[in-house]
C-alpha cells in the first residue's frame, strides 16, 4: 500500500499499486524485437499493456504486457483497459543498472500533467494510464531483467476520507445498481470499446447516468459541492481502490476542485461470479478534493516497482528454465547469428544462408567438418551420403564420430553423420544415404557390384541433387566426384569442391552453367549472362561464373581408379590433422560468400589481386579457387576458366557428346541410344560398363 | 593329402600338408615393422616358424608364425623344429594379387635344390624346412591377407610303399623304442637343440643309433640295400607322414638311391600322454627310392596352400573382430600419423608430438577446435581449464558438445570437454578443471569471489601451467590471457595464442625467454641464443624465439575489464563461424611445426617474405604469428620483437617490478613484500586485488 502524506485527522485514502505481469510471450517477442528490429538501438519504444477489473478476490491488481505489446494498434482485450508505456531496452547489464530512473519518472509524470493542464487526457483518460518498463535482455542465458514503473501524480497532501469506502450495494439499491451497468454498457458500446477506465457518474433513486470525462460541463451542470465519477478498478481489495485512480485525482482536483470541495468515487468493479454478472461489489467513498486549480508546476511522482524482496530494485526472470529446451537451444543458435547482422555486418542476408539446402557427398574428415561450419552458419537441412563404415582411425580426425560407432565392424558413415548433428541441434534436418557413387574406371559388372544396383544409385543421386541447392564434392578419390559433378552441372546447382594433399588444399566453386532457358525459376535472375559475355576472358580478371572451369577442366586424361594399386600411405588421403578443418570451413565459408553476392554462382570470380579492391559482398571475396598451403600458411586465388571439352562441365565434349552416343567414346555397342531415354543414369551406365577411356 | 603320381601297383605313398598357423602376435609384429621399419620396402625379408611335433590326434600339422618370426636369432621353442621363411610384404592388395607366385614357388624350390646337391643340406638340414609368405596388411581394416607356401620338391614319379606304415610298436619292442627315445635325446643334446627335423637310424633287437645327415658315410658304412632314416614328423595320422618328409625322400633319393633302392623312414612322433612320454604313435614304413642321382635339373615343387574354401587362393584373415576395441582405436590412430612419416615427411619426429602434455586454457570454440586439432595430431595429454557452463548456442561452434550437454543449466565446459575427449578416443589421458583464471580488472573483492579463491586459483594455474609442456591461450577475453602469459613466461613454456574477430584472427607463438641458467635440463639445449645475439634485430628478419613478442607486448595499456559495459554481440564474441575452426587448426599446426625445429620455440621466426625460401622444418615454415582475414582468405605472417617493457612477458617491466613491490605501480601498502614469497600467485592477489592499471 502506498500512502499519500498529511492532514491527520480523517482517515487517509491509499492506493493499491499494480503488479506488473510481464508474459513468457512478451519476452518472446522482445526477443524477437531486440533481435530483428531494434538490434544495438537503444531509443525509447511504443509499447502497450492492459489491466482487467473482474479478476476474483485476492488476485492482485495487474499490468498485463503479452506478445502484443508491441503492436500499438492491436486491440485490447475484452473487458480490459489500455496503458500506453514506453520500453527502455538497454543494449548492457551496465546501462540499465545506470539508467537514471528519477530522471525517467520526472519525464512521464510531467506528460501526463500537460495532458492534464491542456485537456488532453479529458478527451482521452488513456494518457493518465501510463507505465514505463526498463529492460536488459542477455538473450545469451535467456535472463531478462526489468524494472517497471506505472508513474502517479502525487497530490500536495493526503486525501482525507469524508465517507466510506463502502461496498456498491450498500449505497445503491437493486435497480440502481442494474441501471448503473446498463449505462455503462451502453456508453462502451457508443464509443466502441469494451471498457472505460474513467468516466462520470450522475444518479438519483431511479435512474444511473455516465458520462465521458471531455463532457464534464455539460454533463455535471447544475451540480454543487460534490460529483461523482467513475475508474474502472482493477483491484479486487473492499477497502481501498487500485493505482489508475491516483492521476484521475489530481486530474480532478487540478480541473475541478476550483468548483468542488469533495469528490464521490465509484470504483467500478465488473465481475461474473457462477454465471452472473456482479457489480455491487464495487466501492464507493468521498475524499475531500485538494486545490490544485492554479498550481502550474507538475507534482511530484512516484511509481517504480518494488522488486520480490519488497526493496527498490529490478527483477529478473529466467526463462531458460521454463523454455522447451529444443526450442531454447533453436533460439541460441539464431541469437548467435543475427548478432553478426547487428553491428558487424548489417547487410548480411542471413535467410539465403539458414534456408539452404546442402548435400554433402562424403562423410569422411571433410564431410565431417563442413557440415559443423554449416552448423555454425545455422543451415538447417543436411544430407549426407557415404558408403563407407566408421573405422577406429576416423574419430580423432572425422568431429562427428566417436569411438562407440567403431564397434561391431562401424556404423555406416552417413547415417551415424546425421544421427550426430541431430545430437548437437534437436533443429536440424539431416538424412543420411548410406550409398555408393558409381564412379567411372570401376567396372558395374565387377564382384558384387550389379548394373541394376548401379543404375539405382546413379538415379538416386540424381534426385538428390535435384533435391538440394549446393552440392558439396567432399569424398576422397577423383573419380567420385565425376558423377555428380555432371549432373549438378546439367541441373545448374551450385557445387562447392574440396580436396586435400598432404598439406596443400583446393577449395573451388564449379563454374555455373548458363541457364537453359531465361527466365522464371531462376535461382539467380540477376545473372549478367549477356554482359559479361561482352568482357571477353582473354585474362583471368572478371570471369563471370559461368565461364568458370570445374575440377575436372585443367585435366585431360578421365577419371580412372586411383584407388586401386595404392599404397596404405595413398589411400589413407594422410594430410596433417589441421588440413581438413581449414579446408572445411573455407569450404563453408566460400559458399556463404557466394550466396551473399546477388549473382551467387553467377558472380564474376575474385583473385588474389583482388585482395586489395573494394570486395563484391559484404563478407568479402567471393573466389573461384582457394588453394592453400599449410607448410607456408599462405592461400592464393586462382582462377581457371572452364575447358570447351571438360569431360564434366562442358556441353560439348561431357554430356552432348555422351547423349549423342558417338562411338569415338568406345561405347559398347549394345546399348540403344534411341529406346533408352538420355538421362545422366543411363549415360553413365554405358561408361561405367565399358571402363571407357575418353 | 597331396599325392604323389605314377607306378600303378603298390599303393602310393602320400603326404599330409602344413596348415599355416600365424598367430595374433605374428599379425602384431608384422604392423609394427611395417609401420615402424618396413614402410613402403617391398624387399623380401626373412622370417622363422616352427613346427611341432606332439600333438593330440586330430590336429593338423602346423607351420607356426608367431611374434618372434621376426627375429631370426630368437630361440625355438621346446621340442619343435625350425623353418626359416621369405615374407614377401606388398604395399598393395594389388600388388598381393598379381604376385607371380609361380616363380617365387620356383626361385624356393630351386634354392632347396641347390642345397641338396651342395651338401649343403646335410650340414644343414633345416635348409630343407623352407616357407614362403606373401601379405598384404591392410592396416587401416586390420584385415591381413596372406598366402603360405611350403616348397616340396617332387620326385619324378610316385613312390610305391615296400611295407607299411604301421605304428612303431608294432615293429619295435618296448626296449627298442626307449633305445630310440634315448639315442634321439642324447643326439639332441649333443648338438645343443630340442629338436632334430632330420636325422639317420640305424638299429638291431638290442640298439638303436641315431646321427647327423652328415655322418652319412660313417654312419651307414657297410650297410647294404635299405638305410632307415628319421624324420621329425608334425604329422598325427596313422597312415600319412607329413610334409617335411618331401624334400628329405628327395635329398635322399639324389643323394642316395644310386646305392639303396628302398629307404625305411621313421616318422618320429613325440608327445606326452597323461603324463608319460610316447613316441610308439610314431609310423614307420618302407618306400622305393626313384632313381634321381644324376638329373641336374630342379624338379618341379608344389606348395601353395590352399584357403579356407579349399581352392587355391589367398586367405584373409580380420583382426579387427578380435582386438581389443579400444587397443585397435590406438593402433588405428597410431598407424594414420605413421603413414605421414612414410613417404611424405619421412624426417618427422612423431614422438615429439605425440609426447607432448598440453594446456588448454579455454574450451570454447577455440578450445574445442584446438583439442581435436590435437586429437588428430595423436597428443594424448589434454587438459582443459574453463569456468563456463556449456548454453544452448555452444554446441553447432563448440566441437565437443551436444544438446544434451545444455541441458540443467549446462554442464561445466571444462569436464565436458575432457569427457568428449576420453568418448572420441578411449587412449587419451584428458582431464578438465572447472575454475576462474584470475584477470586484473577483475576485482576479487567483488561478489561472490574471496581472496582466498583467488590464491587458490593461481596457484592451481600455476601448477597446471607447470606441468604441461605447451600453454594454450584460448579465452575470450583479452585479460585473462595475461596471468597465464606471465606465469608461463617465468617458467619458460611455449605459449600458443589464438584470439578471434569478427572476420580475422591471430595465431601466435609467445616469445621464449631465454633460460635463467644454461646447461642441464634444458627443454631446447641447442638454441642459439649466443649466436644470435650477434646478429641483432634491427630488422624483422632471423629474430630468434627468444627475442620474439608476446600478446601484450604491442600494448601499453593495463589489461582491463573488457567483459563489463559490452553489448551483447560484443560478449558473444562474434565470428564466422568457419574462423574458429581455422584459428584453431593453425594454432595446433603452428605448435607441431616448432616442436619439429631443433631449436623448438627458440627458433628464428619465419615471416611471409620466407615464404620462398627453403623452409626451416620438414614441415614447412615456423612464424611467430598468423595473422588471417577472412574476407580476403588470406594469412600474413609478421613477426614483432618482445616490448622491454611488455606488462606480462618482460623481465623489466613485467616480473622483476612486480616482485620488487616498486610502489610506483601503486601497489597496496598492507602487503609484506619481505614476509611472503613473491610467487606469482602473490604478485598477482597484489594486482587484482588493487586494480591496478600499471
């Protein structure tokens, strides 16, 4: 109870002041603010609450703030008033420990005194109903800390009780009490609102008037020495009235008192109790009114909250406790990224990075490694594929595996990757296919290997890469990479290609094919296809994308079997254990760069002289190559343009000299170009069956 | 039973083959010498089994490789006879394949032949017991494949069994076969062996003698038509000798048959039945001598053992079933790291790595990438030192934690990580304390953390950082780099600094003061540090490790709280998320490639201009700092001398002023300087317990 001071003698009115109840949604939403919206601007916000008056006994009177606060023009809810309040997000525990709470008060009660000097709240009394809520959201720990305060006038002295307070009912009889709701009813629904916080009151023995407040002279003309008028009150308490009645006091006494010695108060109390509707526990009572008419300056104000312990100071809620922790877990992983937009990177598209869809081929040291960066950059749909089971030397070097799914012979590669991310983000979407990739110069009909089984796979990765928009080149042999390096070009999908020395790396981005055809569907609409054609690429400066060569364009000879006849040192792709981490991320962070440009693939290659330039995206270069060199510490950028008869990438010497089924390939003779459908799987059933050399 | 062909009539005598029995230890060893000594040398090499001759009935015949097959001069077991062997160890399945096991079976046969018309064979009848072993380990599968061969020589035509074989009770009285069991005995002590694969009988009702093959002449003079031979015989069937017998019936068929034509063989079975010697089991029979004295030519041989299936082929044998999980993960990581000695860095000294104990201070991102940086580098001694509680955006950028760990408010990151570690590899030695690392500016007065805490915790610092060998500093604040720089520079331990932006990073090696006395115990006893003092630094170039910068030394300022007053995309310290990954591959690569140089952290720095030179280690360049950008994905190398009046690492204005108690630092007046010892854990309580700013 906060008790306003002086004149002893008649007992004083007191207020109950609100609680402030602050809604998990609206964190949530401030959150989603803070994150999107206000990120590191720390100026005051709009924001809006509501109070209700039929909350049974023994609730305390509350300021409700939900997820809607936010939105100044969302309705109220029905049966509740409105409080218009300002948020004071500050971007540090440090700032909102200092912010100057005085000085914040000083500023509210003097905007609502010159609402009350200049008539304003008479012609809307939602001025009187206002709040302001410090905050610090350490989005981190999910802890928010606030400080609320609902800003009362104070009136020079203490209101001394002339009578009451009383319960409705035993001033008002049946009727009047009936009457009393139906004007009141009535006068909402003429000003299209569910609920008047205050209003005027006039009534005899048979009838009961309200009145909107800027209809004061008319309504009270006539009257002497007392007036009644009306708050809705959201306190439940028989003996006192709730805070919203306090700025309607001073309201009164600045405005009326000049004309009145006391005023009636009818706190308006609106209850359905088992069925029916219950007014008549409302209160009424009579304080003597101040003289305020003539005082020009604005009275003191009180109105911060007192924190659970009943001392000045904040609260905190914690919600990382009460939060789903799945979602909680979602929650922190957008948090880290969007805090890159705030200061560091404001033009970052932060969605063309999260909503892609990302195919790695190989779940080995690479595989492994890309996908955590892909984790990093909160990319949400990953598919692995891999044929190859978990072996005892891969958990120190591959990060998704761990000595238990080396037991009983290892767990399939690919399904144990996804099973893992899943582990460590219950958001993820990752699928596994434990598959293989036919690759050429290893014979279909060899062991147990069948033409049909092949033909399987090949379709199956088709679609998949159908199904995704960047496909990852991760497995530990050339040939692997020959498939699908054709049918992502045929399907124009970005591919993003690693490969480890011992401790040398290339990281490139293919070149990305001219679209069949222009026009919608597009991934990259922008692409300066017929401008850049016009730069010609004598030099290697201002490649545009599509004429950007793939890993298989410096290179003549086709993709034999290079696993067979290695030795163990070969075959163990042996690199220092840092390569593949580098190689894996710069990986990620290639494609990421890509996506941010708006030409994406299409997007003129950067070189190592571009260092010093002016860069084309707002994280940087976006290169065709990244070679690296470990033993130097040193990277260069080459570019390479793509090669007119490229056994993967070129239209010419790779897939129409294959659907053409020209016999200078060697292909078998068997096979029917003309009854068979051109697809990618039937063309490379004819290599993978002859062992072609082409 | 392999037969003998020709002469229709007198049932033929047969032979029952070896089985090849190597065992576990024999796989081992041969993983260790490949490994270790063999490395890519596909040169033959020599090897030893034996054979036994005791066995139950029921077992076959086996040629037994174990461990020791190795070690020529290793001894034979008890009772059995020695075979010495080729290994032919291919580096390729293959090469395994396409062996020309004809010709190895030929190049075998004919050297037995030649010891057989040498003579060589009498003097040496062990010359006969030839094997030959052709392999491929896959070490990376554990999976051993193998095929044995026992040459044998093939007479020109069958032999037809005169009499026989019967049971040598059947043909010996009881005082005959002790008469054997002594005269063998005593011939085997005599030529100080426990077993005798070849020996000559001769024998009336009363007497049995044995000898040598080379006592022939002496031995059988004045015998005529039949001579006995003896031969030790791994063999238990009742009806079939065993293999060795082969080349003996053809050294005695080419050296004898010109003056016998039969030759009684006694295949001498020697074993313990419930406790009593028995060697009635033994068989004995009579055969023709083919009449081979006089052809010049090495007959043809038999001799490759057939597999499982019964076919001629190879055998495969998976130890991985049966080792021990976690042995095989040792073995398996062990053989990844030895496979980059192998060929590609054949002067890498892998122990230097392996065996070295690190600290990780921090285990976050950096600390995560770092640790499984190591992991793959084979270091087995981790520990991680961090007081932070695992949040649900830790794990898609901290490799070593999942959902799971976030769970209750978080697990502490230090023992999550340890545990990660033992999860990823069983072989690891990790262990993690969750504790403050006490920062100036911190004051310890504040909240919740005494005095006495921070003693506590500097001391333990002091201790961990004592027993390990490299510092790893790899928090997220500047300040709490600077007591662990300052220790760790007092006793000499290479520090490894990663510290992150947005976009960019630092990787670097502190400077290594020089040794406060030369001589014994020195961790780098050839450092130059003489020499080059000579060559001053007045340039950045050949600046030794000992004159290298810290972290602090290109800063004057005091480190502060940085921690306090930050906004939240400052706290979070914000970074692409592929940065981490490769800081922390670097800061690993880094400390590898200075552990290679002799002269280990005192080592000249290299710069990006040495990045033309001849490098200073087999493993590339060591430079005193990274210094990466991503946007541009590329590294600089600079390299800055120690600041003499560097706050953490310089002996003026670091140690020595702070142990002097110099009261121009603005130390506390009440501590004693002369009263307690001036340990680093008390120069630090002076500081942080004054704030100073020095």
């Amino acid at each position: 109870m906060a008790a306003t001071t002086g004149d002893p003698g008649l007992s004083k009115l007191q207020f109950a002041p609100f609680s402030s109840a602050l809604d998990v949604g609206f964190w949530h939403e401030l959150t989603q603010k803070k994150l999107n919206e206000y990120r590191l601007d720390e100026a005051p916000k709009d924001i809006k609450g509501y109070y209700y008056n039929g909350d049974s006994a023994g609730l305390p009177a509350r300021l409700t703030l939900e997820f809607s606060a936010f939105d100044m023009s969302a309705p109220t809810p029905a049966r509740c008033c409105p409080a218009v309040g300002t948020l004071y997000n500050t971007n540090t525990l440090e700032s909102f420990k200092t912010a100057d709470k005085k000085l914040l008060l000083e500023q509210a009660a003097n905007e609502i005194w010159e609402s009350i000097k200049s008539g304003a709240a008479l012609e809307n009394p939602v001025l009187l109903n206002k709040f302001l809520l410090l905050t610090f959201a350490d989005l981190k720990k999910y802890h928010f800390y606030y400080w609320f305060c609902y800003p009362a006038l104070c009136l020079p002295e203490s209101l001394p009780l002339i009578q009451g307070p009383v319960g409705l009912d035993q001033r008002f009889s049946l009727k009047q009490i009936q009457a009393l709701e139906c004007a009141y009813d009535n006068l909402c629904q003429t000003e299209g609102v569910t609920a008047l916080p205050y209003f005027l009151i006039k009534y005899d023995e048979n009838t009961v008037l309200v009145s909107l407040l800027k209809c004061y002279s008319d309504f009270f003309q006539g009257q002497r020495t007392k007036i009644t008028i009306g708050v809705y009150d959201p306190c439940n308490l028989a003996q006192y009235p709730g805070w919203p009645l306090r700025n309607f006091l001073v309201l009164a006494a600045h405005r009326w008192s000049s004309s009145f010695q006391s005023v009636e108060v009818l706190c308006f109390r609106d209850r359905t109790m088992q069925g029916a509707r219950d007014v008549a526990h409302s209160i009424i009572f009579e304080v003597k009114l101040p003289e305020m008419a003539f005082s020009p300056d604005c009275p003191k104000a009180v109105g911060w909250e007192k924190n659970q312990k009943g001392g000045m100071g904040p609260r905190m809620v914690n919600l990382s406790e009460c939060m789903d922790p799945k979602r909680l877990a979602e929650s922190s992983v957008d948090l880290n990224l969007k805090l890159m937009c705030w200061r560091l990177v404001p033009t970052l598209d932060l969605d063309k990075v999260v909503s892609v869809k990302c195919l790695l081929l190989g779940a080995g040291t690479l595989g492994c490694n890309v996908a955590r960066t892909l984790m990093g950059w909160g990319v949400r749909h990953i598919t692995f594929v891999d044929n190859a089971k978990i072996s005892y030397s891969n958990p120190v070097r591959q990060p998704l595996y761990e000595f238990e799914d080396c037991l009983g012979g290892g767990k399939p590669k690919a399904l144990a990757a996804a099973d893992r991310l899943q582990k460590i983000f219950p958001g993820v979407n990752a699928r596994g296919f434990n598959m293989s990739i036919p690759m050429p110069g290893h014979p279909v009909n060899f062991s147990s290997v069948t033409l049909e089984q092949a033909r399987k796979d090949v379709e199956q990765l088709e679609q998949l890469i159908e199904n995704h928009d960047v496909i990852f080149l991760l497995m530990d042999t050339r040939e692997s990479r020959w498939l699908p390096a054709v049918i992502a070009a045929s399907k124009r999908k970005l591919v993003i290609n690693a490969a480890l020395g011992f401790d040398t790396f290339v990281v490139m981005r293919h070149g990305l094919k001219k679209p069949k055809q222009q026009g919608a569907g597009d991934l990259y609409p922008n692409h300066p296809v017929a401008s850049a054609d016009l730069l010609g690429s004598s030099l290697f400066a201002n490649i545009p994308g599509y004429k950007l060569g793939c890993y298989f364009c410096n290179d003549v000879v086709a993709p034999g079997d290079s696993t067979r006849d290695r030795t163990l040192d070969q075959q163990c792709t042996v690199s220092r254990p840092g390569l593949a981490m580098i190689a894996g991320a710069l990986a990620v962070e290639l494609m990421v760069s890509v996506l941010q440009h708006p030409e994406g693939g299409y997007a003129i290659a950067s070189s190592s002289d571009d260092r010093m330039n002016e860069p084309p995206t707002s994280l940087g270069l976006v290169p065709h190559q990244i070679r690296g060199f470990l033993s130097r510490f040193d990277n260069v950028l080459p570019v390479s343009l793509a090669f007119d008869k490229c056994t993967a990438c070129s239209s010419k010497a790779g897939l129409e000299l294959l659907t053409s089924g020209s016999t200078c390939l060697g292909l078998p003779k068997f096979w029917d170009y003309r009854r068979e459908p051109l697809c990618p799987a039937n063309i490379f059933l004819l290599i993978a069956s002859a062992v072609v050399n082409f």
